[in-house]
C-alpha cells in the first residue's frame, strides 16, 4: 500500500469534528469530542449532510481509544460546555473542522486504498486527554464519581449511539483499534456488547481477544505493517 505523508492526504480529505467540554463538580471541566469524520474532499464539498452531525451515513466506523491531543483547526473556538445532566442534547452540537493528527492520516491511507468516501471514527472514551497514564485515571475517576457518561457506547448515551450507528446495518464493517492497555479492558468489553453482531476487523493484541492494536504505531514500518495487514483482512469481506 502506498504511504502518503500529510501534505499530500490533506489534498484529499476534510476532517470534521464535534467538539464540547463537560462542567463537572467545582471548576473541574473535561474536554471532549464525541465524533469525529473523515470525508472525500470532493463528496463533503458537494453533499450538504456532511456538514450536520450524524445526517450523513460513512462506509465504515472505527472505534479507538480515545481523541487524544485532537483540536478544532480554530485555535479560537470555544466548545459548548454542558452539564453531565445535558449529554442526552449532544446529538445537536456542531460538526466543525478538525486538524488531523497523526492516527488519522493513517485511516486516510487506508481510505485513499479502499476508494472509501466517508469514514466516522468513535471512541472508548470521548475524553480528550493525550497522556495515557492520565487519561486512564481521568476516566477511573469519572467512571466512579459520576458514571461513564464520557462514553457515546454508555447506557446513558443510548439516543446518541443510536443515531451514529443510523442506516449502519449489520453488514456494514468495523474497525477495531484501540490498543493493547490492558487497563482499558473494561471499556473496550463495554464497546464490543454493544456492537456484537456486527462484522469487526482488527488486529487482536498477542494476548488478548478484547483488545486491538492501535493504528499508528510510533515507528513507521510498524505503521505500514499494521496498514498491510488490515488490507489483507478486508480483502476476503465482502
């Protein structure tokens, strides 16, 4: 598979997100993105559904575990803040563009391969913490103070899950690639209840059937075999 760099996959796709921070107790505020999409430069330029939340129905979701550093492409945009009593509206919030990092040219790659034109990418957690060791206790914590509401695949969220899987039949694919921390075990079983039934691709980790390695490994041979090999398990899917 051809490995494109950045400059040349941003000729190619748009990438929008939805982005909002949560008030939780004191002045304790989480950011978050509950969604992001990945488009076709030229179908998100001529369908309108691209630019609403959930409207327009991707080829495929992937699931990973969490949005890490993401950021609006607006350094100057303000997320909408909510409380964790007004998730259940989060379904309205805006699609707004995003800056690509580096796990997401990865899905590019695989897309400009697959000829695919819309990719929606979900998370474990929609917690927008890059350092892992802290964002396990960030969501440790919220699980056991407030619920797992920081979750789109928590019963809270039901409505929201609804909306993101729409049109998105048993038929259509899924990629898992959330890593191999086993300290996330429990959220990634959440994930897979919630999606059992459906056709799921990944690479399982050496020593464990819940968890798959992430797409973007640090080294890029290891970036182009985890490309590679994914190709590979497509290719018989129908």
């Amino acid at each position: 598979m051809q490995f494109l760099y950045a400059a040349e996959l941003k000729k190619h796709f748009v990438v929008m997100g939805s982005y909002y921070d949560i008030q939780l107790s004191g002045n304790l505020i989480l950011q978050c993105r509950n969604i992001l999409e990945i488009y076709n430069r030229e179908y998100f330029e001529s369908n309108t559904d691209t630019k609403i939340l959930y409207k327009s129905i991707p080829d495929l979701i992937v699931i990973m575990m969490n949005p890490g550093s993401s950021a609006p492409l607006d350094k100057n945009y303000i997320p909408k803040k909510y409380k964790v009593s007004e998730l259940s509206s989060l379904s309205n919030n805006k699609l707004i563009p995003a800056k690509p990092d580096i796990t997401q040219y990865q899905i590019m790659r695989l897309m400009l391969e697959k000829k695919w034109k819309h990719v929606r990418i979900l998370n474990l957690s929609d917690i927008r913490e890059p350092k892992s060791t802290l964002f396990i206790k960030t969501v440790e914590d919220c699980e056991n103070k407030f619920g797992a509401f920081h979750s789109i695949f928590s019963g809270e969220r039901k409505a929201e899950f609804k909306l993101a899987f729409k049109n998105f039949n048993e038929n259509n694919l899924i990629i898992a690639g959330w890593g191999c921390d086993k300290s996330l075990e429990f959220l990634a079983v959440r994930v897979l209840g919630k999606i059992r039934g459906r056709k799921i691709v990944g690479l399982n980790c050496s020593d464990n059937e819940n968890l798959y390695m992430h797409p973007s490994p640090t080294l890029q041979k290891h970036k182009e075999k985890w490309l590679n090999e994914i190709d590979q398990k497509l290719k018989p899917i129908k």
